[in-house]
C-alpha cells in the first residue's frame, strides 16, 4: 500500500485544499455518518480509477485523532486481499487535524443489486452471479478468518461490488461501521437513530453469548446467501432501536419459524446461553409446526445448494461450516462455476443487468462540515455497549 501520513498541509491551486487532495478530482459526497463523511474522486493521472475518501474531522474539544479511525487504520493498513476492501492511503491534514482514509471505490453492493431484481426487474439473480458473488464473499472472509479477523455485521450493504474497470464483478468485502458508533456506554444507539438490522445476527448472539466467534459471520453468509436465492430476507424480524443487545426474542421467533426449535441434543451448550435460561418459559414455551428451509428457498433437499445453505444455517457454532470448508463445498464444484467477474453471465445471449450507479450529491463541498460524536476519553476505551466500532480481532482467549 502507498500509505503515506503525509502532513504536508501547504495548499496550492484550487483554494485550501491540501497538496495531496491535488492528485484527485473530487465528484461528490457519496455517503455520510457519525464518523465523517465519504466522497467519490478520481485519480486525476487515471481517470478510470474511483477512490471513496472518507473524511474525519477532529471534534473541537477533542484530543488528538478519533480512535475509531486509528483503529479502521490500524487494522486495515495489514489487509490485503482482492475480495476485501482496499486502504490506499491515509493523510492528515495538521492544519485542523482532520484525518482522511482513501479506500478502492466500490459502485454496488449487495444490499442495492437484491432490491434492484426485487424491485425493478423484478427477476431473480441468475444463478452463475449468486455462485461467483458467494465464492468471492467465502473467499474474503476466509483470509480474515485466518488473520483471526470476525467481521461481527455481515449484511449485504457491507459486501460491496466494483462497477466498469478492471475489477468488474469483484467482491469487497467492508464495514461501514455505521451502527456501533463510539458511543459512552449507557447512550442508548436509538438515541442517535441509528437503526441496527439485526437478521443477520446468529442465535447464539441473540441469546447473549458474549464471544463473538468466526461462526457468526457463516450464519450471516447464510442468510445472505438465502437472501441472493428468493430477494426477501430470511429472517425479516423487527427493525431494532433502543440499548443495544436487548433480547431479541422475535428475531429468535423468525429463525425458529424456518429451522424449527434448537434442540439440546442438536445444540447441547444451549442451555448455558444465558437468555436461554432467563427466558426459557418464553422461547420454549411456543410452538413451531414443521418448518422448513428448503420451502421457503424453494431448493430441493438434494439440491448442493440447499446442503450448503443448511450447513450455514447449523444452531451449534462449533458445527456450523467454516470459510474453508464451504469453498470445498461440492456446490462450487459444479456448473456453472464461479468466476471473478460476479456481474457477466457465462453464457452468451443471457440478458445482462445493468445496476444504477450510487447517487452522488454534488453539493456538498468538500470542506464540509460534519459534527462527530465527542470521542471517549482514554479511559473508557473498551465502551461496553454495542461494542468498539468495527470488526473482533480474536485474541488466543476466544476459540474461533
Ligand atoms: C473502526 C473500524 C471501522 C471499520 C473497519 N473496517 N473493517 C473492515 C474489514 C477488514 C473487517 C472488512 C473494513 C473496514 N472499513 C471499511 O470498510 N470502511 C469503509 C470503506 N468504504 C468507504 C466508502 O467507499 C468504499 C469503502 C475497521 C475498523
């Protein structure tokens, strides 16, 4: 990576922007948080290359750099894998402190592409594209997992897929971090109004455990992948506000509504889950007549695809199958076979789909303000609630 914490701050040509900002031609915003604000560039001595600079402002009576964003580096500047998002450069600007990360511009993701079929052409993803879209996305998260790297909210708006280019099709896998915004502990996250999905999220998280394993990302690619298959989500529960990880009793209902109930014999550390045992009466308390996954995927039983989705889908971490053991997974072994280009169609004729490009507000200028949650003194670090902002790094403690 050229990483370079330049500082040169000395600003020439086009008004007060820094001298490293030069090398860009800046389109517009394309995405806005609590952390800063992202715009869409293009390499001036490469015009078919996008870059997303996202833009941290120091807040006023802040200390130094955001943490969150000495982490997103930190962590990113060790990444490199074609199906994971790509850090290109970091600057600061010592004039205000502001920080900027520039990162590979994806144009799609997944959450956009699934509503497009839904919603416009109304016609399911052709099967080749689902195929090479899941081997990419496996493929990405396998190198993490092998770094000890858990991603914790896997949803399709974090799987991103570049558009026109040399990288056509290929999968990004990133985090935009939005939910678990660096908030004091006991600040409620609808406080802010940030919206949490949460239908992604693995049962065992649902029922408090309290050590995210790399087997919470193989239950969201699960339900991703049903997700790509029918266009609806999975497991549609309720849209969450309020203090994070309450118990989410019908996001629960949803998954056993499809997979039936866990059993303790199917999932035999159930019982020490610790919602399992505070809210025992209430979960097993209903009934689920016979559910059914392949009913509502339409797939057959003996369908390599309903057997890999199942194995996503395991209630028991530990049984649940791992990045590498799906990319073995005999699905990928049959026709058609997945490619790097997610978004052409193998067979010729086939009608390809065009996807709208992200929308860019031009109005915004880059000098635009933005108002940062004051970031936490030192101190509290370890913010409890809603957990440090982006992805676990596993430390020997936790078994993956
Ligand atoms: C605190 C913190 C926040 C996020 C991350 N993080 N982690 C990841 C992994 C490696 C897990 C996929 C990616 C990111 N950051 C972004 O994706 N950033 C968004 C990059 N986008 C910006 C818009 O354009 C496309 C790329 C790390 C730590």
């Amino acid at each position: 990576n050229s990483n370079s914490m330049s500082g040169n701050n000395n600003t020439s040509g086009n008004g007060n922007r820094p001298e490293w900002l030069q090398q860009y031609d800046l389109n517009g915003k394309i995405g806005e948080g609590t952390y800063g604000l992202v715009f869409l560039a293009r390499i001036k001595s490469n015009r078919s290359k996008s870059i997303a600079i996202k833009k941290f402002k120091q807040s006023k009576d802040g200390d130094g750099v955001s943490p969150t964003a000495i982490r997103e580096i930190m962590l990113l500047r060790e990444i490199n894998h074609e199906n994971v998002v790509r850090l290109v450069n970091v600057h600061i600007n010592h004039a205000d402190m502001s920080l900027y990360l520039a990162f590979d511009y994806a144009e799609h993701d997944l959450y956009e592409i699934i509503r497009h079929h839904r919603d416009k052409v109304n016609q399911s993803i052709n099967q080749y594209t689902i195929k090479s879209l899941l081997w990419q996305l496996l493929n990405g998260l396998n190198y993490l997992h092998s770094n000890w790297i858990v991603h914790r909210d896997l949803k399709p708006s974090n799987i991103l897929v570049m558009g026109e280019g040399e990288e056509h099709g290929v999968v990004k896998i990133a985090d935009f971090g939005l939910a678990r915004i660096y908030q004091s502990p006991l600040k409620a996250l609808s406080d802010n109004g940030v919206v949490v999905t949460i239908w992604y999220r693995a049962p065992e998280l649902l029922l408090g455990a309290k050590h995210y394993t790399s087997a919470v990302d193989m239950w969201a690619v699960g339900c991703i992948f049903a997700e790509l298959l029918t266009l609806k989500p999975l497991f549609q529960g309720q849209e969450v506000k309020g203090t994070p990880n309450p118990f989410q009793l019908d996001q629960l209902d949803k998954i056993f509504k499809v997979l039936g109930h866990p059993t303790q014999e199917k999932w035999p550390t159930l019982v020490n889950l610790p919602h399992w045992q505070a809210d025992v009466q209430q979960i097993q308390g209903r009934k689920y007549d016979n559910a059914g996954l392949y009913s509502v995927v339409h797939l057959s039983p003996k369908n390599p695809a309903y057997d890999l989705l199942s194995k996503m889908l395991e209630y028991d971490p530990r049984k649940r199958i791992t990045a590498a053991q799906a990319l073995e997974h005999e699905y990928f072994r049959m026709e058609p076979l997945p490619g790097r280009n997610a978004l052409v169609p193998p067979l010729p004729g086939e009608k390809v789909v065009n996807y709208p490009n992200r929308p860019v507000d031009t109005t915004t200028d880059f000098e635009g303000t933005i108002s940062l949650q004051p970031s936490q003194p030192a101190s509290s670090g370890n913010a409890v609630s809603g957990g440090m902002p982006g992805p676990h790094v596993m430390t020997t403690r936790s078994v993956p």
